[in-house]
C-alpha cells in the first residue's frame, strides 16, 4: 500500500506528493486500528486528504523502535551526528519552497510568513549541528586522592507533543537538541497541520539518518498525546501549546517523572515610548501583533503607548491605523498577501468570540472587528484603543490579529500594568533612550524582551517562558540542558607502591 497522495496548491497550481503514513523506523506505514482523519485547509475549508491516525498501540511501535534506536544513538560518534544534521538542513534547504507552500496550504499563513519560518528552521538545524561535539563536562577539584569529572549525556527517548502555529518550526525546535546531544524522539504534531512534519520525514530518511531515530506520528492529542505522556520508556516530554493542555502534561508526566519542558501562552506587552522612531515602530508593533495571523505565543497583542502629550498619542494611533490598513488579506498564495487565514475553525471562532465581546462591553475600535468573506477563516486586523487594564481582552490570550491599546503615563504605572499577567513570554520596548530601554527591559517579568524590534528570533539566543509561560528554553546553549542529565565520575587514586 503506498502511503502517498498528489496535492495541489492553489493559485500557482503545482502540485507535489505528500506522504500520508506514519513514520517509524524511517518508513510510512498503516495505523494498527487501520483509522484516519481528515486534513483540511483553511483556505478554502475544503479537505485535502486523509492520513494515518495513531492510536496508543503506534505509540508503542513507535517508542520501541526509538528506544532500540537510542542504544546505538547514544554512542554515535557526535561529530557523524552533526553531519546528519548538517545534511538534513542542506536537504530542507533544497525543498524551501515547497515546505514554505505546504506549511501555507495546511496553516493557512502567508508564504512571507512561512519562509520566515523556513529560514529559521534551516539555519537552526545548523545551529543544533555545531553543537554536536560541544557537549562537555566539566573537571572538579576536590583533593589529590580523587579525579571527578561529569558528563552530560542523553536522556533516552523524547516525545514531542507540538501545535498547529508553527508546524515546521516547532518540529525543528524539538528534534534539533534531542538529536544532537544524542537522544531519539517520537514526536506528535498538532491534528490540524500534520503535513509538513510528514513531509520532511522523507529528507531525514534520505539524510541518513538511522531508523528509529526520528518518529512522527500523527494522532489526537487525548489518544496518541496523551499515550506518549503515559509511556514509561519515554523519558522527557517537550510541549508547546495551550496553558491548559501544558497541565496535563505536567499532570501525567509526574506519574512516571518524566522530565519536562513547557512552552505555553501569552499576553506580551510592547511598548511604545515617545522618544521612539515612530515609522520603525509602527512596523514593529505590525509584526508584533499581525505577522503569522496573529497566532503566535507571544505576539505583542497588549500594547501601550505613552500618553503624557495627549496629541501625539492619538496622532501616533492614527499612522498605527494607516499602516495596518495597507496590509493586504487573503489567500496566502496571493502576490504580496501579509496576513492569510486563521488556522483552524476553533481558533476563528474564539477569535470572533473575542471581538464580539469586545464590542459588547463597548470598547473603542480603532479598526477591524469583522470577519473577511464567507468561505476561509480571514479576520480583519482589529485594533480596541484606551481599553481599560482589567478587561476580559486585556488579560486573556486571544491567540489572533486583535491587539488592545492602553495609554500610560509613568514608568511606574507602565511597569505594573506591563506584569499585571498570568503570562511572561515576550516583551517589547521602543525608545532610542538606552536608560529607558534597560531600565524598563531589567523590570519587564518576561523572557524576551526585545528592544526597538519584535517577534525578531535568532537561533542562537534563548527563548521561553516566565511565570505560567512556561518552563525550559528553546533554541541556543540553553535548549541542550534539557535534553541531557548530568553524569559525576568519582575515582580514586592511589599512591603508586613503586
Ligand atoms: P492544544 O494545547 O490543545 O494543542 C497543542 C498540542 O497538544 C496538539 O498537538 C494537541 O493535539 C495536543 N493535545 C491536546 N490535548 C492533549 C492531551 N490531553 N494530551 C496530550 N496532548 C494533547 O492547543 P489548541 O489547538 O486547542 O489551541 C488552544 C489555545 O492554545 C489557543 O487558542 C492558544 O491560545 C493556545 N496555543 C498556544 C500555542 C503556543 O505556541 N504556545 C500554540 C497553539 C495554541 P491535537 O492537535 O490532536 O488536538
């Protein structure tokens, strides 16, 4: 049986093969329960195909050929596991396009915004590929009748759990550090947009990669999710998703003590200080709050802005509302579209919901507010102004293209209502003053700021969450410390007899 159908996408009318197994052991092979879903775009809401559903007796498959895959892994010398790696993003290099077009059809963003991603994901495989043979430990002085050294060596097997924002990225941000520091995974992607992660499996066959090292396994979070929470053989679970889902997980996982890494919701204030350059900024806050549909954990969706000169804050709102209007909407396959659908039809009804509720409890709008067309799920980029701090769309993620606007007028009231939140993923500032910038970015309880940019990644530097934000880091030095546990050698010496 072939596990494999032709897609086409929309607009530019190409078509390519998209695998529609599971993948274990470096093959795409059937569900044990013979069951499949659908897969659907949110383009159009037409169906695209069905694929392989697994159920909790592939996960089982699956980590038992992760598991006697790691025994061999784990010894791999670690420079031949970054010439893996090194080849693996060589191959997804070659396929950009076509990644970048499927993450657009199953998704729904713009194709700015998936090679934005792409980019990231290659040069982020190649981040992970240097570290290879960097994993050290260290020496320790205790006394001349002892050598102790530690090493920090693999956890076993990891299981993934990932969502639907960032299909690739996420796929890319998990079996990177797994990888390199020796572990295998079993990776679940998110129901709604499973078809790029399938579709990269066949480069990490052609890579070399060898079987069982890499699984992905397609499934419902509560079946096949939560069979990976569950296994005892495996030993880590990193996850990134909803606040509530992220409780489960830590949830199950402590039944077996599983290690685990949490990269959860947000409600990220950037903010707008008078000083700023005002063109620069504006284009900040856009992709703060309206690159990848607004769907991002820490898009910058509350955002304040200076108010002590009542007139340049409402003229500063005003060119806010004329950029964002020039934004064009639709189809992401579309000449120059920005902002394409929203990803699933539970996220554009929340996101309606939201708004809806906006305008009941009369908040002031700026712009947008409507739902685009009838077929799609497309959202007008919606801007609420002078929204009060405790309000419903102030403190809970919305998790789309609507931002609030709250004025402020000192540092000390911003920097209150800037934590006043569950949530401490991302931040923004935008001053040309470097006082304010530290000053502010030393008091923001986040775990990014960034300063005069955002949503401005580098696989080098760490990201992750303060507060229910989450817990470990992804990308830089600091994502391998949660996928390898520390080993300490104590040996003794003895005084030669000679
Ligand atoms: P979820 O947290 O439900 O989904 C994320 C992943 O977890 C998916 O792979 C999902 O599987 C899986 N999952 C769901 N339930 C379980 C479970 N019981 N055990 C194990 N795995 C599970 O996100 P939603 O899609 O429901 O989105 C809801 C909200 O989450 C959004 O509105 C947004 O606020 C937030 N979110 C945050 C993201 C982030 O980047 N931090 C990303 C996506 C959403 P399946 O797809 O099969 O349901």
């Amino acid at each position: 049986m072939s596990f494999s159908t032709t897609l086409t996408f929309p607009i530019i009318n190409k078509t390519y093969d998209q695998p529609t197994g599971l993948f274990i052991n470096n093959e795409f092979v059937a569900a044990k329960s013979g069951k499949t879903f659908e897969v659907t775009t949110p383009i159009t809401e037409e169906k695209l195909t069905d694929l392989q559903q697994a159920g909790a007796e592939d996960v089982e498959v699956a980590v038992q050929a992760a598991h006697k895959a790691f025994q061999e892994w784990k010894f791999t010398e670690p420079s031949i596991r970054g010439k893996l790696l090194y080849k693996f993003a060589d191959l997804v290099e070659r396929e950009k396009e076509t990644l970048a077009q499927i993450e657009s059809l199953d998704n729904g963003k713009s194709l700015v915004c998936s090679r934005y991603d792409l980019n990231l994901v290659v040069e982020y495989i190649r981040s992970c590929a240097g570290y290879t043979d960097k994993i050290d430990g260290r020496t320790i002085n205790s006394d001349s009748h002892h050598l102790n050294y530690t090493k920090r060596e693999p956890l076993g097997v990891c299981g993934a759990i990932t969502p639907w924002n960032f299909p690739l990225l996420m796929f890319t941000w998990k079996i990177g550090p797994a990888l390199a520091t020796g572990n295998t995974v079993v990776l679940k992607p998110a129901s709604a947009t499973p078809l790029s992660n399938l579709y990269v499996c066949k480069l990490i066959k052609e890579a070399g990669f060898p079987p069982g090292v890499v699984n992905v396994i397609p499934g419902s979070g509560r079946g096949c999710g939560n069979a990976i929470l569950q296994h005892p053989l495996i030993k880590k679970v990193a996850f990134t998703g909803s606040t509530e889902v992220g409780r489960t997980v830590m949830t199950e996982c402590a039944k077996t003590i599983k290690k685990v890494t949490l990269e959860l919701g947000g409600k990220s204030p950037n903010i707008v200080f008078q000083d700023c350059d005002v063109e620069q900024t504006i284009q900040h806050l856009i992709t703060g709050i309206f690159f990848n549909n607004g769907e991002v954990c820490c898009a910058g969706s509350r955002i304040y802005i200076q108010a002590t000169d009542e007139k340049w804050y409402s003229e500063f709102l005003q060119k806010f509302k004329v950029a964002v209007e020039k934004l064009k909407i639709g189809n992401p396959f579309e000449e120059g579209v920005f902002q394409g659908a929203q990803s699933t039809p539970d996220q554009f009804q929340t996101v309606l919901d939201y708004i809806k509720a906006g305008k009941e409890s009369k908040l002031k709008l700026l712009m947008g507010g409507n739902r685009i067309g009838d077929k799609g799920y497309f959202v007008e980029p919606t801007i609420f102004y002078d929204v009060p701090q405790d309000n419903k769309l102030t403190q809970e993620e919305i998790f789309g293209p609507v931002a609030v606007v709250l004025p402020f007028k000192s540092v000390d009231e911003l920097i209150e209502k800037a934590n006043d939140s569950e949530f401490g993923l991302g931040s923004g500032v935008h001053t040309e003053d470097i006082n304010t910038a530290i000053y502010v970015s030393d008091r923001l309880a986040a775990g990014t700021v960034w300063v005069n940019c955002y949503n401005d990644f580098h696989q080098n530097v760490p990201f992750g969450g303060f507060k229910q934000s989450g817990i470990g880091r992804e990308m830089g030095a600091e994502a391998l410390d949660n996928y390898t546990q520390v080993k300490a050698v104590r040996i003794k010496i003895k005084t030669p007899q000679i």
